[in-house]
C-alpha cells in the first residue's frame, strides 16, 4: 500500500476503522453477528438500511467481494475496504477546508477508484450505487442499464463487481467522462509511470491535437486562459498518444479537458500550468485501483457506453437485468451551462444539444408559468423515459430510480409522488423505497428517495 493512500485514509478515519466498534453501537449489535463488522463514517439512517439489504441478499463470501457497507466479515476484510483504503489523497493542500471536511468525512462513499476524475455535479454516490445494485440482485454475468449515466458511476461501480453494464447518456462530454473512467479501472501501472515525467509534453501534444484546423476565430493559445477554446474536434492525434491503448487516451483527454475547466474557474493559471497537478491526481488515482484489481485478481464486468436520448432508446427489448438510474431532479442543474467549455473543445452544439436534455425546456411570461411549462416538458419526458425503461428490462427484475425532492423550484410540487404515478401507468409496481436525508447547508433540497419499481 503505498504510503500517500495509507496516510490520506488514516488522517481522515483517525484511527476508526469500523463502526461495529464504535460507543454507539446498540443498534448494529441488534442487526448484525459480531462476525460482520460495519465500515467506519456511516452516519445515517439510509445507509444503515442499505447495509442491512446488503446483508440480507449476500452470503458472506458476496459481502466481502461486493459489499459497500461492511469492513471486513469473519475478520476478512473486503475489497470495498481494500479499494478505499489506498485511495490517494483527494483534495490539494490549497483547497478549501469544506472540500477537505468533506473528502477526509467519506473515505469510503465518494472519490475511490476513478469515482473522483472529474467533479461532475449531480452524481451518484459511489458507494449507495453498490449497495442497490447489491439489493436489486445484480451479479456477476448480468446487466445492469443506466439510461441517463451522467459520469457513468453505475457503470465504474458495476464494472469494480463485475457486473456488465450499458450506460447511455446524451451528453457526449459525459460519455467522454464514463469511457474515461471505466477505461482507467484497467490499465497497466507501467505505463501510468510512465506517463508521469511526461506531462508537458502530452500537454503539448494533446492542445495541437485538439486545435489542428481551428474553426472559430483565433488560435489556441494554452498560455493564456481562454473559458471558451476554439477547437476542431479530434483530427488524427499526437504520434506517441496514438500509440497509447485507448483506454489512457480517453483518460489523458479527459484530464486536458479537467485542466482547461479548472483554469477557467481560477483566473490566475492557465491550463498549461495546471495540467501536471491534474494529471498527477489522475495517474495517483488509476495506479492505486489498478495495483488493489491486481492483488484482489478482481474480473472487472463489461461496460458499452452509448451516446443518446434516453427517450427513444436504440436497444432491443427486455435485454437488462436491472435499471438504475438518477433523472435530473427536474431544473436543479443546468448540465449543459456547467460543462460549456468542455463541449465547446468537442466540438458540441451546446445549444442543440440543450432541445434534448429533461428539464431544461420550458417557457413563460412570468416565473408562475415558466415553473409549470417546465414541469409540463419535465414529466412528458420522464413518461417516455419510464416507458423505455420498461421495454428494455427483463420481467421481474428491478428498475431503481433516485430522485430529490425538488420542491423548492417546482413550486411545491414533490417530484417522487409524480413519478411514482407515471412508472405504475408504464408498467411498474413499486416494491418499496428508502428515504435519504440530504446534508449540508449549501444544499437546498432536503430529501433524495430511492424508488424499487419492479416490472409487473
Ligand atoms: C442526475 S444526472 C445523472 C448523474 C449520474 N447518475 C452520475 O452518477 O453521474 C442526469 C443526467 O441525465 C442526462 N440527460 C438529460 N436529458 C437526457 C436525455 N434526453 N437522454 C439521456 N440523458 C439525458 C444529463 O446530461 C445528466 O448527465
């Protein structure tokens, strides 16, 4: 283990390395055998209840090879453990202290293996998707689909337990971002090594790569900050980076593309400048899950990423096993505006692409009517959605679906209690639900809800 990951892991968990032998363990000791000891940093009531469906569904040679809330069963500790345990340090020493509380306070919930690349707003907890797949029955040698993948965290997740996975998504920035980040679960750690010394010229090569013929106005300059780069899509590549296996070619675009938006939101460095620290995470993170797959001789499951509008999906009927997916929580995140000079480098119509995306369509005179034309356009897509959804998986498997309480913009109205509806009428039932409170001051929504629909 090396000795960056043990010191980021030790530093955050004090000491701490299982909740089962916390003080307040009552509770626990009530639920599980004293063979069957909990993770550290499970705080809440959702998490306790995903641990004890963890429970119930695995045996115990399941739990220590998929589990996400357990640290070790009969004194064998698991590859959850194990993988988060090497995690390298998540956040930089000028970063701001919330950001540090934050990662030093889930260790084993957000930024393991390649989770933490790049910092997509609005996704999944690593850790909880674990679980529910765990939940929904999911195994290795069945198919899990995420029909709105955002960064691909279901995929990541399936993949680490070998499940195989479809992940589709309209954003083709995102789709970059999942290709990326499933791809660097297995590569080979001489060759991160190698890209380490390197970083200058891969900057270099990766910026001339990227802007061979530009389009727009004025060259690119990578000295400067530029928010909104013109750029000419991806014609022909560097010599020594086509060389690379595609799977550290994604990796290396994605983290030129991170640099590019980093520089952007921090007006005092450019891109240039930033890129060897960003990269310098992104080979940290990938050397310390490859080298952990190694030693656990993880099977890593099979992920196909496609690009598309969950609305009319181009895949055959009833070839999933399970569906797991998080819609947008209506209008609470603008995707498009946040990864604009992402997609501008990809050579992506921002705005096009925007007729496409749930919950960002909709218009009125005034903010009464805007709300109601949105949620109008929101539920409309999320029918057709849900329709898809049933078509595609199998008879009595389970479609997970994990939405906010977003009533603070939608003018009161509880977006589960609508979808709940919409499902039923697509063909589901709802088999049960778990209730997720939402910390943090900085977040207005209050309350997430995992919804087991399953297909009737
Ligand atoms: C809440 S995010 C999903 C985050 C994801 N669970 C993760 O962990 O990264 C919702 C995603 O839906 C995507 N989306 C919106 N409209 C879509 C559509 N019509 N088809 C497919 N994806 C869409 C957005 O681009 C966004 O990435």
């Amino acid at each position: 283990m090396g000795s960056q990951s043990v010191s980021f892991a030790q530093k955050s968990l004090k000491g701490r390395t299982s909740y089962s032998e916390g003080r307040y363990t009552s509770v626990v000791n009530e639920l599980f055998p004293p063979t069957h000891k909990l993770l550290p940093q499970i705080n809440q009531i959702y998490e306790l209840d995903l641990a004890w469906g963890e429970f119930r569904v695995l045996d115990e040679e399941a739990l220590i090879r998929r589990g996400a809330y357990f640290r070790s069963v009969d004194g064998v500790d698991t590859h959850h453990y194990r993988i988060c345990m090497r995690t390298p340090d998540q956040v930089n020493a000028s970063s701001r202290q919330d950001r540090k509380n934050f990662f030093a306070a889930n260790v084993f919930a957000v930024g393991y293996a390649t989770h933490g690349l790049f910092p997509y707003r609005g996704k999944f907890h690593p850790q909880m998707v674990k679980a529910v797949l765990n939940i929904m029955g999911l195994k290795p040698g069945r198919t899990v689909f995420d029909p709105m993948a955002g960064c691909g965290t279901t995929g990541i997740e399936a993949s680490i337990m070998g499940i195989d996975s479809v992940t589709n998504e309209l954003s083709p920035f995102a789709c970059l971002m999942t290709r990326a980040k499933v791809g660097a679960l297995d590569v080979d750690v001489r060759r991160l090594r190698e890209l380490r010394v390197k970083a200058q010229d891969i900057f270099d090569e990766l910026s001339k790569t990227f802007c061979k013929a530009p389009r727009r106005e004025h060259r690119l300059d990578f000295d400067q900050n530029h928010a909104h780069l013109p750029f000419d899509g991806e014609k022909g590549g560097g010599r020594s980076l086509a060389r690379l296996p595609v799977a550290l070619r994604e990796l290396l675009k994605l983290c030129f593309l991170d640099s590019v938006g980093y520089a952007a939101r921090r007006a005092s460095k450019t891109p240039r400048a930033l890129f060897p620290d960003v990269l310098g995470r992104y080979l940290d993170a990938a050397e310390a899950f490859n080298t952990t797959r190694q030693e656990l001789g993880l099977r890593l499951g099979k992920c196909s990423v496609l690009q598309g509008d969950a609305r009319s999906l181009k895949l055959s009927n009833d070839f999933a096993d399970g569906i797991l997916f998080s819609p947008p929580y209506s209008f609470a995140i603008d995707y498009l505006e946040n990864d604009r000079p992402q997609l501008e480098l990809l050579g992506v119509d921002a705005d096009e692409l925007k007729l496409g995306m749930v919950g960002l369509r909709g218009d009125g005179r005034n903010e009464a009517q805007r709300i109601e034309a949105r949620l109008g356009e929101y539920f409309a897509d999320m029918r057709l959605i849900l329709h898809e959804c049933c078509r595609v998986l199998r008879r009595g498997c389970y479609c997970t679906l994990i939405v906010g309480s977003n009533t603070n913009q939608t003018g009161g109205v509880t977006l589960e209690d609508r979808l709940v509806d919409i499902a039923k009428s697509e063909g589901f039932t709802l088999d049960f639900q778990i209730m997720r409170e939402i910390e943090g001051i900085r977040n207005t929504m209050r309350e997430e809800y995992l919804l087991f629909f399953k297909k009737s």
